[in-house]
C-alpha cells in the first residue's frame, strides 16, 4: 500500500467551525445543518455522504458563496466566505450548463472571464483536450439540449476542470451517468488531481466512490444534519481499479454503509406521518 501523507502538516483552506443553517420555510424555520465543525487541508480530497434531503448541498453551497451560515464560520484560506468566485469551480447536481451556448462555447466559457483569461490559442488547445477526453470531440458546435444526459454532465464536469480551479466543490458529479463512463470519470478525476493538485470537496450517494477516490470521508446524520463520523482513508495516492479488491477496501466498505444505512433510516422515518 502507498503510505498516506500527515495531512496536519498541511495548511487549513476551508474550515466549518459550529455552522448551522436554518432556512425560513412555509411551515416555519427549518433547521438543516447543526452544529458542524470540520477543516479541509491543502491537497486533500473529501467526501461527503448522507442521506438525501439531510443538508449536503446546503453545506457545500456555502463554500460556493450561495448560503450564509445561520450560526457559525466557514473560513476559505482564513477569510470568510464574501459569494462566488473563479477560485472555486463547482460541478452542481443539475443544470450545470449553459443551454445557450454550444458544447465548445461552454467549456471556453471561463476561459473568457477575465479572472481566468487565456490567450486564444491556448483556450482552442484546452477546449479541444476536454472535448477529447469527455468524449465530446464530435459534438463541439451541438447545443447541450441534443446531448444525453450523461453528456451534459460529462460537459458540466469539463467545465469546471478547464479553468483549473484551486478548489473543486462537486455535487453528485457522476450520478448521471452509467457504470463505464462513471469509472471512467472517476479515474479522470484521479488524474486530473495528481497533476494539478487541487482541494476537493465530492458529494455523492455511493460509498464505493467515497472509499476508492477520497482521502477523508465525512459521513453526516440524518436531518438537521451533523457530523456521524470522519473517516480517514488509509489508501495514499496513486490509487488503481485492484484496491477495489483488497480485503481492507470491503472492510472499511461495509463500516461506512452501515453507518449510511442507518441515517437513512433515521431520516426515512422523518417523512412518515405519525399516526393517532
Ligand atoms: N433555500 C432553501 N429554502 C428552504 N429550504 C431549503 C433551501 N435549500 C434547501 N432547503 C431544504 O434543506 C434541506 C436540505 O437540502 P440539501 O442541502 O439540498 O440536501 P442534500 O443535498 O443533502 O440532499 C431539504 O429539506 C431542502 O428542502
Ligand atoms: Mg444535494
């Protein structure tokens, strides 16, 4: 096994510390996050998992710059957090793309604003490479209303890695698509990151995923959702297609779907009426 670097010897660059947000609702206030403290040092690669509707997206949003915390900080590189920014690419559940906009146009998109400006040949060249490697290269002047699904995403995901962000916040980046191109993605991803060494924040619903790409894995209650536990994963980097195999693959497999399982119980009881 590859050895796992110290990650405390790295410097913090998000940190949640007490956050809590409660939204204003029809039915009253709707307390989604309580209380969640955890940090995400330089380089790492962090997963979140829990059941849906317990307040993921919500906490993820506020890295994005779309939430304040109700209670609370979330600090990025120390600062709080003013709204978006081109340091941080999100990769967003749906609606990732510019309907308006054709497939090259999209992924040039970026490439454009003037925070992450590059001279016209070099976008061509980056434009090309993601088409390429997305599997979109026959599809460059197609508007997104005529591609797949899977291909929307695929875009989406093209996206956001072509402005080589510092941070990638990704929400459920791969559920679209199917096993092949979902494996496929995942090791793109790999790679993307051992060249470039980003941080990374993944929210996905599979436990296979969370285990074989992340370092950390950040399991979260049932709603108003807090911390259930943090795992660190024992796997350093570079990582192939054979750890799904190993015996402490499936170990650590089997722990968190437990705990998942039972979140989902918790917050699957939630939506039933209580009876008289
Ligand atoms: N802007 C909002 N106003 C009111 N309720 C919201 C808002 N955003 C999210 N919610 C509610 O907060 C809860 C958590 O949502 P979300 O963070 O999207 O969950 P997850 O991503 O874990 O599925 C849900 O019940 C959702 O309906
Ligand atoms: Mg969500």
């Amino acid at each position: 096994m590859i050895p796992v670097p110290d990650r405390t010897a790295r410097p913090t660059r998000i940190s949640f510390d007490h956050v809590s947000v409660e939204f204003a609702t029809a039915n009253g206030p709707l307390k989604v996050v309580d209380d969640v403290s955890y940090d995400v040092r330089d380089g790492e690669f962090v997963s979140i998992i829990g059941p849906s509707g317990c307040g993921k997206t919500t906490m993820m949003n506020i890295v994005a710059g779309f939430v304040q915390p109700s209670g609370g900080t979330v600090l990025l590189d120390g600062k709080p957090i003013a709204g978006p920014g081109p340091d941080r690419g999100v990769i967003f559940q749906e609606y990732g793309v510019f309907p308006w906009l054709t497939v090259k146009e999209n992924i040039a998109f970026g490439l454009k604003l003037r925070a992450n400006h590059v001279a016209a040949t070099e976008r061509e060249e980056i434009c090309a490479r993601y088409m390429r490697l997305m599997g979109l290269a026959d599809f460059a002047d197609a508007w997104p209303r005529t591609l797949s699904g899977g291909m929307r995403q695929r875009l989406a995901i093209a996206r956001a890695y072509a402005v080589r962000p510092a941070f990638l916040l990704m929400d459920e980046p791969f559920g679209a698509l199917d096993a092949q191109t979902r494996s496929a993605m995942q090791d793109l991803l790999l790679e993307v990151l051992q060249t470039e060494g980003k941080t990374v924040m993944l929210i996905t619903h599979s436990v296979e995923e969370a285990v074989y790409l992340t370092s950390r894995i950040i399991v979260m209650t049932a709603r108003p959702t807090r911390i259930r536990e943090i795992i660190d994963v024992p796997f350093g980097y570079p990582r192939d297609e054979r750890l799904h195999e190993s015996p402490e693959f499936g170990a650590l497999r089997s722990h968190i779907r437990e705990l998942v399982m039972r979140e989902y119980a918790v917050q699957a009881r939630q939506f039933i009426p209580s009876s008289t």
